[in-house]
C-alpha cells in the first residue's frame, strides 16, 4: 500500500492537535492555504473525510480521532529515532587509519588535547601501512601522506613537508664531533623505506661525493629509525613533522640547516558521504587546528646554532 506524503501527513497532525489551519500553518512555517491543499490531497487519497469545516473552526470525523493518534506517535518515534542517531553521529567510536609513523610520533602524543575537548568521542587509531577501504575496514577518517590525490574520497592538506638530519645531542661532541655535512662520513646513517631522500640531501648539502648515502640500517618505520636516532645509533633524515616533538623536548638537535621540502604532505582523507558527520568534522576540525599550531610555531624550520661549514 502507498503511504500519503510526508508533508500531508504533518499538516494533518499539526491541524488535528490544534483544530485550526491557521495555527497548524503557524506551526510549520507555510500559508493557510497550504495546509488546506495537504488536508483535501490527504483525504483524496485515503478516501475519507478527517475534518469537518464548522463555521468557528473544526471538528475531526470519527476516522480523524483514530488516525490522529497514530500519525502523532509515528512522527514522535521519527523524531525520537533522528535524535538517538544525531546523538550516535557526534558522540561514541570514531575509527581513524593513519601511517604507524605518523600515529607514533605526531598523533598519539596529542590526544589528550582531543579527548579534553571532545570527551564524548573514543577514538579508535588503527596504525597501518596499506591504503584503507572505508567499506570494508570501518573506518571512519584517514589520515594519508602523500600528493593528495584520492579519487572519489574527500582530501585535504593539513601539513606540509620538509626533511633535514636529525640527532642525538651527544653526537655533536662525541668522537668523532659532527660539526659540518662532510663528517657524516664518520657517522651511520640511518634509512627508513623513502631511501633516495639521503642521496638528495647531501647533494644539496655540496658533500655528494664524499658521504655514501647507501651506508647504514634500514627500518620500514620512520618511527623506529627517529627512535634509533634519539638512542644515539646514527643520524636520521627526519621529516619535519615526525620530529617536531623531539626538537622541542630536546631529544633531537639539527646539526645543519640545510632543509628540502616535499611536494608530498599529510591528508586528512574520508568519503564524501561522511561530510557534516559531527564526529568526522569535529576530528577534522582539531586536525586542522593542531596542524596549525604546529606550522605557526616553525618547530624544526631552522638549525639549532650551527654551521653547515
């Protein structure tokens, strides 16, 4: 059975509630005569009167009395369902894919600041290096470096990038002292999957052809090699905001200044249908704003007062 439209039926229960089109017109925001049309295309279609017109106002029929109720408590259970689910979309598990990299050394240690400002939301990090699919997987956003093209996903771009060797403090004095780019002949030199980064490095650092870029371990997590670098174990080429954290704290110095961008930078990435979900513009939101603040500061954009020599 084809059930009446939605706008007739609200203008049946807005008229029956108050007995009058006027104040059911009142009440949804349209004219008189706009309710009057609902009414007479309603019972056309259902083959009924559910009004009488009296000369001060109206009366409902007998087949109005029965029906009213049960079209006012459809339209409760409605709004009851559209709220519990409004409630669901801005509070609850938010799932959010991200490189381990980058949940290890620039998510996690933010998300006390997200919890504080939305203690309604548990986020859900699932830290993986595989491309999601938002179907299949659950997931909610992502998180992508790369040169933010997604087809038939929604991208956008909260954090360029740059890269520059990073240290232990204790190497700049230590035997043999690192005090320009040519000493990292002495020193190990330490890779993670993006190996062509040291080669571009040390050609632009004029020491190309006295640094073997190829020496060194390899880590398939940049977030291994940066620990292996904190530990004191060789010199990283770090991406800016991998190593943010660790230039502030002090974990980490640069030893030169020499720094290139990337065309590649970090993407908060999710599927266009999930736009306006308010857990999903909430995250995206706080993103954006730590992004910023990380930017504004310049964390790691110059040297820590030495000389490229």
């Amino acid at each position: 059975m084809r059930l009446p439209s939605l706008n007739a039926l609200r203008a049946f229960a807005a008229a029956g509630q108050h007995l009058s089109f006027t104040r059911a017109a009142d009440e949804l925001h349209v004219t008189q005569a706009a309710i009057s049309h609902q009414i007479k295309t309603l019972e056309e279609q259902l083959g009924v009167k559910l009004f009488r017109r009296l000369p001060r106002g109206l009366m409902l029929t007998e087949s109005g009395q029965v029906y009213l109720p049960a079209v006012r408590d459809a339209f409760d259970r409605l709004a009851t369902a559209t709220d519990r689910l409004q409630t669901r979309e801005a509070s609850g598990l938010l799932t959010v894919s991200l490189l381990p990299s980058f949940a290890a050394r620039w998510l996690v240690p933010r998300l006390s600041r997200f919890r504080e400002a939305h203690p309604d939301i548990d986020l859900r990090v699932a830290a993986e290096e595989r491309l999601t699919d938002f179907d299949r997987d659950g997931v909610d956003v992502a998180i992508r470096y790369g040169g933010g093209s997604y087809p038939g996903l929604y991208a956008k771009r909260i954090l360029g990038e740059s890269f520059f060797p990073v240290c232990s403090p204790s190497l700049i004095d230590g035997a043999p002292p690192l005090r320009q780019p040519a000493d990292l002949r002495h020193h190990t030199l330490l890779h993670d999957d993006m190996r062509m980064d040291w080669p571009m490095w040390l050609l632009a650092a004029g020491v190309g052809d006295v640094v073997d870029a190829r020496r060194g371990p390899a880590f398939n997590d940049s977030a291994l090699m940066l620990q292996a670098a904190v530990d004191g174990q060789g010199v990283a080429l770090g991406r800016r905001a991998l190593v943010a954290d660790d230039l502030a704290s002090g974990c980490l110095i640069r030893p030169f200044s020499t720094s290139l961008s990337s065309t590649y930078g970090y993407y908060v990435v999710y599927p266009e249908l999930s736009a306006g979900r308010p857990k999903v513009t909430a995250f995206e939101d706080w993103l954006t704003a730590e992004a910023k603040v990380q930017e504004e500061d310049g964390i790691g954009a110059e040297a820590d007062d030495m000389n490229d020599g």
